[in-house]
C-alpha cells in the first residue's frame, strides 16, 4: 500500500520540526520516541526508531510469512509436477 500525505512544518530556531498529528498516529509515535532521519537520493526521510526487540519481532513475522508462501509453493510445484507428469505419459 502506498501513502501519500503532505504537509507544511515550520522549522524552529532550534531546527526543531512537528509531525502532523495524521502522521505520528499512522506511525504510533508518542513523545519521547526516537526517529532516525537521513538522506535518501536527495530526499530527507523520517522513520520510526525500532528497538532491538521490536526489529526481532518484525524480522520473525516476516520469516514466518516467507516460510508459509515457502510451503504454498512447494504444494504448488507438486500439483504441476504431477500435471506435467501426467501429459508427458501421453506421449
């Protein structure tokens, strides 16, 4: 899914800069979280901080979902096996 959001900030003397509410519930950012900006093709991008714990369980979601489609594909390749199988012994 693509977002697509854009907004004006004023930046403060102190180089400071606020989120739009839109945004920072989007994201679940709260007072005091940490965010990571950097430059990206000349962009500037804003992202949420993840702690070691939270990366973990992302990294494991995204390991379970990939062995899952893994499994999918594997059944998958069985059925054209046997379909494949089945045509060759026509001939």
């Amino acid at each position: 899914m693509v977002w697509l959001f854009e907004s004006i900030c004023v930046v403060g003397e102190r180089g400071q800069i606020t989120l739009p509410k839109v945004i920072r519930q989007i994201n679940g950012i709260k007072g005091k979280d940490k965010l990571i900006v950097k430059m990206e093709n000349e962009k500037m991008v804003v992202e949420k901080f993840l702690d070691k714990k939270a990366r973990e369980k992302l990294m494991i979601e995204g390991y379970k979902k990939f062995a899952k489609r893994d499994l999918e594909i594997c059944k998958e390749w069985e059925h054209v096996t046997k379909e494949a199988d089945a045509m060759l012994d026509d001939y």
